[in-house]
C-alpha cells in the first residue's frame, strides 16, 4: 500500500470544534521554533509520520507534511486527505488523538493536528451448534476476489491563537 499524497490540502481551520473525546490522551507537546520541522505524529499501521514546521508567515503559520517511514513498510492502514475523507464520528470515525503543538516564536500559537481512525469492518465468524467457527472452502472461494476492507486514518490541522510576524 502507499501512502496518500495530502500535504498540499490539509484543513486549515480557525479551531477545531471536535465534541469527541480521543482515544489517546497526552499533553501539550514541546514548543517548536520558526523553520526547525519535528515530528507531530506517527502512524505505524500507516507507514507514515507527520513532520511539521512552524513557518513564521501569518498566512500559513505551520505545515503539516506526511512522510512515508520506510519504501519496504507494509502498510496495514491507508493515509487519506480529510478533505476527501471528511472525518466525523457520524461517519464511523473515531477521534484517535488530539496533538498540540505550540509555538516557540509567537507567543500564544499554537498549531493542533486531530488524528482520526476508521476502523476496517471485523467480520465475525458465524458459530455453528457445536460453538466452533467454521470455514468453508465455497465460502473462500467466492470472497477471494474481493479486497478486504482496510483501517484509515487522516489528520486534521487547526491553529489556535493569533500568528505573529507579516
């Protein structure tokens, strides 16, 4: 599997209105200086990490950019564009983790990346009389040719606070 392209689309939002609580909690991250890019977030079952920068330019104060871990990785997960993914616990997502990243630079900034999951729907094994799952050679053969459905995550960015400089 290969790692989603998003770097150029990621949702720039004023602040993230997310009711949902994450799987994962952490505390606020180490502040991060203008131009020195740092790990946001990795996703292992993705083969990717998130590296961002703080940038300085008022405009677009912090970048987020995937990166694929390893050209040999085995993905058991796809990185999708939360433009395209639109992420929403209404839709079956979960919020994973909730990343806060402040400024070092400016006072006040900070840039928060939301890390959504879709999880791949688990079929159970159907239990027959004797409790005993059963799989029939038929049954293999027919869904052979079907992909099975695989786990997602997408990473939504926001800033929080007024950006300094320009």
């Amino acid at each position: 599997m290969r790692v989603a392209v998003f770097a150029s689309s990621l949702v720039l939002g004023v602040g993230l209105a997310s009711a949902a609580t994450p799987e994962i909690q952490r505390p606020v991250g180490t502040p991060q200086a203008n131009g020195v890019t740092h790990l946001a977030r990795g996703i292992p079952e993705a083969c990717a990490w998130l590296e961002g920068t703080f940038t300085g330019d008022a405009k677009t104060p912090y970048k987020l950019t995937p990166v694929r871990s390893s050209p040999t990785c085995q993905a058991r997960a796809r990185l999708l564009n939360p433009e395209k993914a639109k992420p929403s616990e209404a839709s079956g997502w979960k919020l994973n983790d909730v990343v806060h990243i402040p400024s070092k630079d400016c006072q006040g900034l900070q840039a928060v990346v939301e890390i959504w999951r879709l999880q791949a729907d688990a079929k159970t094994l159907k239990l027959d009389e004797q409790g005993r799952a059963r799989l029939y050679l038929q049954d293999a053969k027919a869904a052979a040719g079907k992909a099975a459905p695989t786990p997602a995550y997408t990473a939504k960015l926001a800033i929080e606070g007024k950006p300094c400089g320009g």
